[in-house]
C-alpha cells in the first residue's frame, strides 16, 4: 500500500512537472501573439495576460506597408529547395558511405563529419570570393549553394541506414536489382523516421538563416524573413506589435511542419543514436 503511495505520488509531481514546463515553454509565444493584436504596444517587462482593444492592424501593416508577402515567398522558396536538394544529398551520400565499399571510405567520412566542427563564421570571407568570382552575389543561387550538402543530414541518415539489414540489400540483388533499385525500394521507405528529421532540420536551419542571406543578399526584393524581421526595429522608435506579428508568421510554418512531423522525428532521433 505505501509503495503503491508513493508511486502515485510520483507520477502526480512529474505531471505537474511536465505541465509547469509545456506552460513556461508556451508563455513567450502567448505573450508575442498578445503583443502583435495590441495597436501601439510598447516595449514592457511586465507581460500583458490579455490584450487591450484587439486588433489585426499590425498584421494588415506587413502585408500592406512593407513587401512581406515577397519576403516570407522568398524565405518559403529557399528552404524548400534546401531541403530537398540536402534530403537527395544527404541520402545518395550515406548509401555509399554505408553500403559501398571503397578505399579509404572511413577517412573520407571521419574529414566530412569534422567540417561539422567549423563554424560558419570562418567560412564566410572564402565562400564570399568564390561567389563573387562566379558571378553569384545578389542572387538565389548564390544564397543557396553553400547549404546544398550537409555533414549533420548524411551523419544521421547513415545512422538510419546502417540499421536497414543488409539480408535485404542481397535478397534484391538476387532477384536482379542494381544499387539504384535497391536504394529506392528498399532503403529509402525504411529510413521514412530519419527523412522526416532531416526535412525538419534542414527547413528549420534556411528558415531561420540570418547571416549568410545578410551578406549575399543585397537587393530588398531578395530579403528573406530574418533580415526582414531585424529591419522591422528602428533606431529610435519600434512599433513592437508589428515585430511581433512577423515574428508570429515567422513562427507558423515551424510549428505546422514540426506538428505534421513530429512522431517521425522521435523514431528518427532515437534510432540515430542522437541524444
């Protein structure tokens, strides 16, 4: 009985923990919301729990006052070409890296993984003069060739494949399939958990990508949403409920993709090894 007790007594403070930590996680987005339907909304310690004479006018603002529609076009057009040319990248690469043998594979593979370890930072200054070499600055491709391959994306996915059974690769090459078959058909419907991490991963990062579409980027009609987002604050004056509206647009598409995918990204993180 004391042991049934003391059970249940745990499981009630860890709900309540649980619940205490979704509602301290869930308060910055309320307070952003509330603050992008209060007209005239100023720059407060004190959150407002409840908005004063709502309003829309802030949203209507963006979309009217300033080319937000072609930016969040922009935006939405940069990630999803990233992330289907890094899923295409990033799977072809981690069938060789798991399924081909060739010399030299595991030396090849510890260098890729240690570009990981430098920050863009570094990179910026080189891939600048190559652009500019090759004509690319001040336009889409420029922006989006650097995030065309990605380290982390064939670091996971060769995870995802490593633990597809090889007694499936040999059954199809006795029934006559070539790699190309045996990659389509086999391996890719059984990383379905890790594609849907590195769609997720991949979005995210073109999504919120400030620094690199800031240097190369120099037109106003090829902004994208977070250099859009950091002009929307004046040097003297910030209307704050028109730069929460856009930081709430912002926030959308994250969260409807994170929603639709979020049970393919756990099975993806779990079965990668990653904690």
């Amino acid at each position: 009985m004391r042991e049934r007790t003391t059970s249940r007594t745990g499981w009630v403070v860890l709900h309540i923990a649980v619940i205490l930590g979704a509602l301290a996680m869930f308060f910055p987005f309320l307070w952003t919301f509330i603050t992008s339907i209060t007209p005239g909304a100023g720059f407060s310690i004190t959150p407002r729990l409840w908005p004063e004479n709502p309003s829309f006018a802030a949203y209507e603002t963006l979309f009217t006052e300033r080319p937000f529609a072609r930016v969040v076009t922009n935006s939405l057009m940069l990630a999803l070409i990233t992330t289907i040319v890094q899923l295409f990248t990033s799977a072809t690469a981690a069938y060789a890296f798991s399924r081909l043998p060739f010399r030299g594979r595991g030396v090849v593979f510890a260098v890729y993984l240690a570009t990981m370890m430098i920050p863009l930072q570094v990179l910026v200054v080189p891939l600048f003069a190559q652009l500019k070499t090759f004509g690319l600055l001040n336009t889409y491709l420029g922006a989006l060739l650097p995030t065309f391959a990605s380290a982390f994306g064939i670091f996971l996915l060769r995870q995802a494949v490593n633990q597809v059974p090889r007694e499936l690769d040999e059954a199809a090459t006795l029934d006559g399939a070539g790699h190309f078959r045996i990659f389509f058909s086999i391996i890719l419907p059984n990383i379905k958990p890790a594609l849907a991490t590195l769609t997720i991963f991949a979005f995210m990062g073109s999504w919120n990508s400030f620094l690199w579409p800031l240097i190369v980027l120099r037109s106003p009609e090829l902004q994208t949403l977070p250099i859009a987002l950091a002009g929307l604050q004046g040097q003297y004056t910030t209307a704050w409920d028109v730069v929460m509206a856009g930081s709430v647009i912002s926030v959308l598409p994250m969260l409807a993709l994170y929603i639709f995918a979020q049970k393919y990204i756990i099975q993806g993180v779990a079965s990668s090894g990653i904690k």
